[in-house]
C-alpha cells in the first residue's frame, strides 16, 4: 500500500500549513474519501472489521458523540455524566456476564480504549496483586497459542514470562493438561478464549476454571471478540459452553463494545470477579507539584464522546436488539459455514461459531484467496496450517451475500484445484492478506513489517 494513497489527487502536507482553509471544504474533501472508503465493505464482502454496517446506528452514535467529544472525563465535576455512563456500561456487562452469580468476590470493571488495552491492564492487574499478596518477583502468565498477541503484547511491556500452551490440531482447543504441569509459584495468571480470534473456536473454558480454582490462580477469560454476541447465541439455545463469572475460577473477563457491542472503536470492557484486582493495577502519585495524581487505569485524558456513544448504542439497542443481530450473524455462519463443507477439499478448523476458519490439504488455500480477492472478498490469512478465516458481522447478513459466497467459492475453488501446492501470490499477516510473504525467514519478515509500519505512519520523504 502507498504512503501516499491520495497524492495525486490532493495536495499532501508534508508541512504544517500556514493559512486554514474553509471547513466546508475540508468537510467535503474527508467526506468524498470517507464515502469512497465505506463502498469496500458495504458489499457485505469484507470479513469482521465493520461489526454494525448500518449508517443509521453510526449517525445516531455520532450525534451522541458530537455531545461529549470534547469533554475530557478526567474532570468528572464538569461532566458527572461521564461516570453516571462509564458505571452503567459496566454494569450491564456484568449483567451480561452474570456477575450476579459471584458470591466470593465484589465485580467490578474499567472501560479500556480497545481488546488490546483490556487485556494488558487484566496482565498488569494480575502481575501487580501477585507481587502484592504473594511475593511473586518473576511472574509468568499461560496462554493458548490461539490467545491473542494482545497477551504477549502485555507481558513483553509489563516484563512477564509468558508460556505458550499448544492447542489440539483439531479441535484447536487448549492442552488443560499442559497448563496444569506448567503452573508454578511464580504464575500469575493464565487464560482461555471466548472465542479466539483465528478459529472463532471456544477453549475449555469450564476445566480452565476448576484448575484455576485448584492451583488458587486466576483465570482470564477472552471475549474481546465473542463477549458481546456468544450470550445471545446462548440465549438463542445455540451449543455454547457457559465461559462467564458462573464458573467459579474465571477472576477476570474482557469483552470489546467497540466489536459486537456496536460502539464506535475506542472502548472496551475489562471486568474483575473482585474489586481486589481492578485496584491492584491502580496509581498513585501523591507528592507530585501538579497536585495529587491518581488514575484508574493507564490513560489519562480521556474524551466522553466515546464513552457516551458507547452507552447509547447498548441502551438503544437492548438486549432484544443485540440478540436479533445475533441471530442473523449466526444464521449467516452456518449458511456459509454449510457451503464451504459442501467442498470436499476444504476443511473447517474445530467447531467454530460466528467466526470460522478453513483450509485445504489439497492446494494451498491461498490460491482461494487469490481468486476472490479481485472480486471484493477479504478474509484474515492465517499460518501453520494456512487458512483464511472470516468473522461474519452484519454487512454479512445482507441479502445475496451468502449466495455470491457459494458462487465465488466454487468458482475458486475448481481455480485453486488447478494450481495445487503451487506458490499462491497472497499470504498471511493478522487483520488482512498480504502478497509475497509464505515461507520467507523471521527476520525477512520482521524487516517487511517494520518498513511497511515505518511507510504508513511516518511519511517518507517525497
Ligand atoms: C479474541 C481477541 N482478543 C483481543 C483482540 C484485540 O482487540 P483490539 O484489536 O481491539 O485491541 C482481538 C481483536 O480482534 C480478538 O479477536
């Protein structure tokens, strides 16, 4: 991708200007991109990122972003409504997630900027009260291979070992066992997905909590992707493992509103089984000239406008409605779930849910991809097996999204059969399909990587 995608039709500033220009016409330059940009996945073609899709629920958010964008909720006299949102966004995620349940503990939560930001402060909860009750000085934390980076992001940061558990190449689930013989004295907490974002498959998240509960470590649950839609689908009698605060290990949980919660992006849900863990990981700075400083989590300013946004989506939409968006998406998995089983020579991984993955021991499953790709379809591109996997949402559930699926894939699939194990040109990097990088070295891909970060958030010179 260019640096510079527009610059032959816009001026790129490569300075601060000096003179303004008029707002209708900055509006109308952003607005010609933005409408551009949205035509990509309104089709229905693009897998997960636009979780809603519906320009009536984003206009209504905005409006209520308009309200509070500029509030700083650091300042919560000047805007007691930012805590009167933050409390009951917590609180109906804990509804959500039957924390009524919990009798050994006070629940609580933080709302975070995003699944990353959730789970890094649920590591640092986890390493700070460790070190707080149990003296642990070298802590380590247990995750699935299947676990999100966010995971290793966290300990990488906040100086954790962290344990990689393999998974069952079925059913992609979690070894329980090898957890249990690599829990020590300096382990601080381990975790399963509900569901993980490769497979969209559930681990075993009941025999992680009677472990959790059997060593006396705490159990993380990842719902950043599933938490907002798997309840319904319980709800709606589908076949899925109850993951949520009625299971006695599970200590902490985080589930993204900025995914299924239909927000805009920005915020997420960390919840705590007790009060104990949320306040291990606060601040305190108390002899500090600016005054006495302390902060909840690891930002500081922070606008309302998301947090606003944040609340009106889920008190519009109600249970009802996130159930009935729930029961559209999942009707949509199947049926595309149905068509990709109806190939032989593709293979799903596990027993997914909204979100499936599927691979080839025939061809190389990326020559599906190189043939959809021009006609709009973007999956996620997997490794080890290689494997495309898409996350229905709603755009999805459009009429006559599933029928091209069943048309394009058969048509891609007899053009991935005449290609075989031929190199295919795409390949995979997390959040999209990349060209050219199958079987290459760690390091060669580790430069690839840094230069096309480098390219698209520090400009280049002209
Ligand atoms: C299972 C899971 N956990 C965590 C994350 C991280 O969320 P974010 O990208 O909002 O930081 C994702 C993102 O897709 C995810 O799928």
């Amino acid at each position: 991708m260019s640096s510079y995608p527009y610059a032959d039709r816009f001026p790129v500033n490569r300075t601060f200007p000096e003179q303004g220009r008029d707002r209708a016409d900055v509006l109308a330059e952003m607005t010609q991109l933005a409408k551009e940009e949205d035509q990509s996945w309104e089709t229905g073609r693009v897998s997960g990122t636009m979780y809603c899709g519906d320009h009536d629920h984003y206009s209504f958010m905005n409006d209520v972003f308009g309200l509070y964008a500029h509030v700083n909720i650091l300042q919560r006299d000047i805007c007691p409504s930012a805590t009167r949102y933050e409390g009951e966004v917590l609180a109906m995620t804990l509804d959500l997630f039957n924390a009524d349940a919990v009798t050994d503990g006070e629940p609580v939560g933080l709302v975070t900027s995003g699944g990353t930001g959730s789970i890094t402060h649920a590591v640092l909860a986890y390493r700070e009260k460790a070190a707080q009750d149990r003296g642990v000085t070298r802590p380590n934390f247990i995750k699935p291979e299947t676990g999100h980076p966010a995971f290793d992001k966290a300990c990488h940061l906040f100086g954790v070992e962290l344990r990689r558990a393999p998974v069952d190449p079925v059913t992609t689930q979690v070894d329980v066992e090898w957890v249990r013989a690599n829990i020590d004295d300096q382990t601080i907490g381990m975790m399963g997905s509900a569901c993980n974002y490769g497979y969209g498959t559930i681990d075993p998240i009941e025999a992680l909590s009677d472990l959790a509960v059997e060593a006396g470590i705490p159990l993380h649950v990842d719902g950043c992707l599933g938490g907002f839609i798997l309840p319904f689908g319980q709800e709606l009698g589908l076949d899925i493992p109850v993951f949520d605060f009625r299971l006695p290990g599970v200590t902490s949980i985080s589930a993204d509103t900025h995914k299924y919660g239909y927000a805009f992006k920005g915020t997420s849900t960390v919840l705590f089984r007790d009060k104990s863990w949320r306040n291990s990981q606060y601040f305190f700075l108390t002899d500090w000239t600016g005054g006495k400083y302390c902060s909840p989590g690891m930002d500081g300013s922070r606008s309302g406008g998301l947090l606003a946004a944040t609340w009106a989506a889920m008190v519009q939409l109600g249970k009802e409605g996130y159930r009935s968006y729930a029961k559209a998406i999942f009707d949509t998995s199947k049926a595309m779930q149905d068509a990709v089983r109806s190939h032989p020579e593709l293979k799903i991984l596990g027993e997914p849910t909204f979100l499936f993955s599927f691979t080839s021991d025939e061809f190389d499953i990326y020559h599906v991809n190189d043939f959809m790709r021009p006609r709009g379809w973007r999956f996620n591109g997997q490794q080890y097996p290689n494997a495309l996997h898409m996350a229905v949402t709603r755009p999805q559930t459009q009429d006559g999204v599933v029928e091209a699926f069943v048309a394009d894939l058969a048509e891609a699939v007899a053009y991935a059969k005449e290609k075989g194990q031929e190199p295919a040109a795409s390949g995979a990097v997390y959040g999209g399909v990349a060209g050219g990088m199958n079987d290459e070295a760690d390091e060669f891909i580790k430069m690839f990587m840094a230069q096309m970060m480098d390219e698209q958030q520090a400009l280049p010179p002209l």
